[in-house]
C-alpha cells in the first residue's frame, strides 16, 4: 500500500517533465495542457519554477555552509572578525536579484499579452458562459443552441484551426472557469463580461471545477469540457436545436396557450377551459413520458426550466430541452439516468444540499411519470 502510493506521488512527480506521457494521471493535471494558453501558462510556470527554484536551493547551500563552517566550536571565544559593508556584495545582490526580476518580468508579460490580445479569428466558435449558483449556462448566440455543465467545443487543429472564444458573466455571485488542461481560471462577475479562448489540439473530455467561493455548494459546481471532431461538433449542434412538442391529446388544452397573462410566470393550476376529460383520471395514473409532461407543465417547474417548443420557459434553472444528450446532472455531480433523476425530482437537497432547486413534494407515481418523460429529452 505505502509503497504504491510511493510510486504514484513519483509518476506524479515525473508526469511534470514527461508532459506527453499517457496516461494522464489526473483529468485535471496542470502538467498536462492541451491547448495554447494552457501550453503559455505551462511553460512560464515551469520557467518561474526552475529561476525560483535555482534561488533557493544556491541560498540554501549558501546558509547550510555558513552555519556548518562557522559553526561554534570548544575554547573558541574570540568575538569573529566584523566587516563594515563591501561594495562588491551590495553590488552583486542588488544587481542580480534585479536581472532575475527583469526575466521573471519579461516572460510574464509576454505570455500575458499573447493570451489577452490573442486576435480572434473569423472562424473561431462563439459561447457566452452564465455562472449561476451552482451551475453553468452556456450559449451559442449564432447557433441559437442553450445548454447547461457540459460545453461541447469543436476540436481545433493545424487543418481546421477553430479555437473557442468565452464570453464570461454571472446571474448572482462570483465565479470561476477553470478547466486546467485547456487555459488559466477567468472569473465570472456579475454586470461584467470577461473574456478568454482556448484551441483544445486533442479530442477528448476535459474537467474544470468553479474556482472562485461561490457559497455552500460552490465545491459541487463541476465543469465538463467536450472537445469533440468537427463532424461530432456540427451534429451536436444540429442535435441542439431541435425543440419538443407541447403535451398532445386531450388533455393540451390545459397547458396550451398559457393562461397567465404575466409572461414566464405560467400559473401551477390549470384552468379548467371547459369539458370534462374522461381520459383524464386514466392517462394521469399511467407512468409514461406523456402523463408526465402533463404533471411537469403543471408544477413550479416551467417556472425555473425551459423546455424549447412548449409551455417550459423558466430562465432560473438549466435549460432542459435536450436534458438527456448530456452525461451528468447538476453541474457534474451525478450520472444521468432514470435513478439519479428520480432521486433528484424527490429531493434535490439528498444529491446537493443547499441546491437552489427546491424539493417539490409530489407524489411517487408524479415523480416517475415526470422521470419517464425528462428521460424523452433527448
Ligand atoms: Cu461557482
């Protein structure tokens, strides 16, 4: 065991100067960048590391000597020899300390300024990233695509250089973006809009966390970043912008148009519009996807999530049209699937206490019939 967890703190260790070495270690290995800032900000850590590291390891050398060589030893009482200022010294550890800052300055600024100013090329990809608490929004303005925690960005190579271009603000407090195989952190403020981009060179999936206090879930707000083939990339788009069908049948009439005149603020109860509906009682008992579209476009939840084509178009919480094309719910914390959902429905406090989506009390069979038709969302 011991001598295990040895070897890995050496691969660790090592992964440092072997940064192409495979496997990766740590989804989130600083050692490993991928993408041009990363690879910037690597390389100057590095430089900083070997100058700072050289200082302490020539002073430390220097003051071990000092305390051995002079060290007191038996009968020796005189008082030592005392030395009033040497020009010589006072050059030499103000003049060399001073070149050394003027490198660590030089090589810092330059990486700072090929990040920042960075021209953004016509074909680079556009997405405007929301912090919110304790999730993500990203948005496509020129696809019209909306999608929560997991962002999909086109891989960017030597044949089709196409990096990614973040614009960055927040709907409440303070967040960060780091995903720290693709670039540095970048804060996200609210009334702000920070920018940053990224050429991610390999495909594959890339993890982040909010990097920037946020409140009690802020250590629950994961980042997962897709960098998918350009093929991949253009059908998750077109995947992205299909929209869904308001509930059908009989029953629609209920949720369709919206009865309330105060627009994203649909009422929970439905009015009744007229008729009795025999298949009512029969279809709301049933567990399938269309009974529960009817229950969940007749809960608080069209108050806080969008789904595009129906009644849902809640701005509060993620955008839940296609829920099902991504891999993890609520910000990366659990696997999406038919257990996590549910559980999720029933109480979102038990998967992340202190969520900003409340617990809605429903019934058992409410919470499967709407489980059976978030899993249509595809
Ligand atoms: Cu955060």
């Amino acid at each position: 065991m011991r001598s295990s967890r040895r070897a890995a703190f050496w691969a660790f260790l090592l992964s440092a100067n072997a940064v192409r070495a495979e496997p990766i270690l740590s989804p989130t290995n600083i050692f490993a960048p991928v993408s041009t800032p990363a690879h910037e900000v690597h390389s100057l850590s590095l430089f900083v590391l070997t100058i700072t590291g050289g200082i302490f390891f020539t002073l430390s050398a220097l003051l071990i000597y000092a305390l051995v060589r002079f060290r007191s030893r038996p009968g020796d009482t005189a008082e030592p020899p005392q030395i009033f200022g040497s020009t010589q010294i006072e050059l030499a550890w103000t003049i060399i300390p001073v070149l050394l800052i003027t490198m660590l300055f030089l090589g810092t600024a330059r990486v700072i300024f090929a990040v920042e100013d960075a021209p953004k090329p016509k074909a680079a990809l556009e997405v405007v990233a929301i912090g919110h608490q304790f999730w993500w929004e990203f948005r496509y303005p020129h696809y019209n695509v909306v999608t929560a925690n997991e962002l999909h960005v086109p891989v960017s190579s030597a044949q089709s250089y196409r990096p990614t271009f973040l614009k960055l603000t927040s709907a409440d407090v303070m967040h960060s973006f780091w995903v720290p195989r693709l670039a540095g952190k970048t804060d996200l403020l609210p009334n702000r809009v920070n920018e940053m981009w990224f050429d991610p060179q390999v495909v594959g999936l890339y993890l982040g966390q909010c990097a920037q206090f946020c409140g009690p879930e802020h250590g629950k707000m994961l980042l997962r970043v897709y960098v998918d083939t350009p093929a991949a990339f253009d059908a998750w788009i077109r995947a992205q912008q299909t929209t869904h069908a308001d509930a059908k049948g009989a029953n629609a009439a209920l949720s369709v148009p919206n009865p309330n005149p105060v627009a994203g603020f649909p009422v929970n109860t439905p009015p009744t519009l007229g008729g009795t509906n025999g298949d009512l009682a029969n279809n709301s008992q049933a567990i399938t996807a269309p009974a529960g579209q009817q229950v969940f476009e007749h809960q608080a939840c069209i108050n806080c999530h969008t789904v595009a084509g129906t009644v849902a178009n809640g701005r509060y919480g993620p955008d839940l049209t296609h829920l099902m094309s991504r891999d993890t719910i609520a910000a990366g914390i659990a696997k999406n699937d038919h257990d996590h959902l549910l559980r999720w429905i029933t109480d979102p406090n038990d998967l992340k206490p202190a969520s900003l989506m409340p617990a809605m009390h429903l019934t058992d069979r409410q919470n499967e019939q709407i489980t059976a038709y978030l899993l249509t969302l595809r």
